[in-house]
C-alpha cells in the first residue's frame, strides 16, 4: 500500500492520495463491520451463558 500511495503522489500529486485514501478506507471498513459483527455472536453464544454460571458459583 505504501508503494502505491508513493507512486501515486509522484505522478498524480494529491488526487492519487485521495484514491488510495478510498480504496484502503473501503477495505478497513469492511473488516470493521466484520469484527463487529462476529464479536456481537460470540457475545450472544458465550458471554452470558458464561457470565450466569461465574455468577451462580
């Protein structure tokens, strides 16, 4: 990803930052709805099962 940004800002100056800001952006945003959304089931398959029985004894 560095070398493309650096390509980029050599031959395109700022608006080969913008593109590779937005592809990359796209990608982690992705990958952040997906730990969300896995943690959000590992919570309601584990957590509280978990969390009764630690309470219970």
């Amino acid at each position: 990803m560095g070398a493309v940004s650096l390509i980029f800002t050599l031959t395109e100056s700022i608006e080969g930052i913008k593109i590779v800001k937005t592809i990359a952006g796209f990608q982690i945003l992705i990958m952040g709805i997906a730990m969300v959304v896995m943690f959000v089931i590992y919570i309601i398959k584990h957590g509280r099962d978990k969390e009764i029985k630690d309470m219970m004894g």
